[in-house]
C-alpha cells in the first residue's frame, strides 16, 4: 500500500510537470513574432497639457513631479520588434527612460493607471491616460494594438474623459458622463 501512494504521488508529479511544459510552449504566432529579430521604427511622445492648463503644476503636492510644460516625454524614435503593441513600447519606455509607469491587468487587456506619478483620478473624477496613433484615439487597450512600421504614438492625460483632447469622440464623452453621473 506505501508503495502504491508513492508511485501514485510521483505519476501525479510527472503528469502535472509534463503539463505545465506544454502550456509554456510558444505559439507559432508568438515564436515567429517576437523571434524573427525584425525591427519596426515608430515614435513615442507623453503629455500632460491638460493637467498643467488646470493648474495641477501650480499646487505644492505636484511642484517637482508635473513639467511645466506638460511634456513628460518629448517625441522619441525607437525601434521595436514587428509585432509589438503600444503597452510593449510603453514598457520599453519605463525600462529605457526611467519614466515611471504603473498599469493593471494583463499584456493584452492592459490599463494604464499613472505614467509619470500622474494617475487616473489625479485631475479628477473623470481624469486619466488616453493614447492615440497617427493621431487617432483607439478604442482597444494598449496591449492589443499592435504597432506597425512608421506609427506614432502619444499618450495624452485627460481631465475630462477626453473630451478635453483633440481628436477625440467629445460628443460620446458627454453622452457617457451624462449617463454615469
């Protein structure tokens, strides 16, 4: 009876490694992506022009932490792996030039809580990061936008929902602000 609950524990043991080894194995899609070594140039730009025009800089708790001209990050070239998303360049961003980022959930449903010590809600109730590319703001997270050669990325606080941006949906900001309040 020892001897059978031992082979049963070592059994289990095997099968429960041999199946955390398939699940680490990279799709095809994954592997040809992120190996293939080819490069994308794009470029990153971070602003908070809407926080500084409602006097953020002004108070005490932000003098040191908020540009005063609302440029965190002037616009910067990089290169990036072809299949890269806007959360991977952003990560990039972080580890490459110390700016300081905190984000919740996962790669692909990422949520950018604070770029630069400036978080959502920072600005008020209706505050936050919102990103564009080529200009207009998309409506996927972060990390299910994938890049493509030539792309410019910027990421934008908003004191409004948006609505205090160019390029925005401002009429659909209302609408939702409307309904919510």
């Amino acid at each position: 009876m020892h001897l059978r609950q031992r082979l049963w524990k070592i059994t289990a043991m095997l099968s429960i490694c041999l199946l955390l080894a398939g699940c680490a194995q990279e799709t095809p899609e994954r592997s040809t992506l992120k190996k293939s070594g080819e490069k994308i140039r794009v470029t990153v730009e971070v602003r908070c022009d809407t926080a500084i025009e409602k006097g953020l800089a002004k108070q005490k708790k932000w003098k040191g932490v908020l540009p005063e001209d609302g440029c965190m990050l002037k616009k910067t070239k990089m290169k990036m792996e072809k299949g890269s998303s806007v959360f991977d360049q952003l990560q990039k961003v972080q580890k490459d030039k110390g700016l300081q980022m905190e984000y919740s959930g996962g790669e692909k449903s990422a949520y950018v809580q604070g770029i630069g010590n400036l978080y959502e809600q920072d600005g008020g109730r209706f505050s936050g990061w919102m990103y564009s590319v080529n200009g207009k703001y998309a409506q996927v997270s972060c990390g299910n936008y994938k890049l493509k050669d030539g792309d410019e990325v910027k990421w934008n606080y908003s004191c409004d929902l948006g609505s205090d941006l160019d390029g925005t949906d401002k009429e659909q900001a209302e609408k939702w602000k409307e309904k919510n309040e």
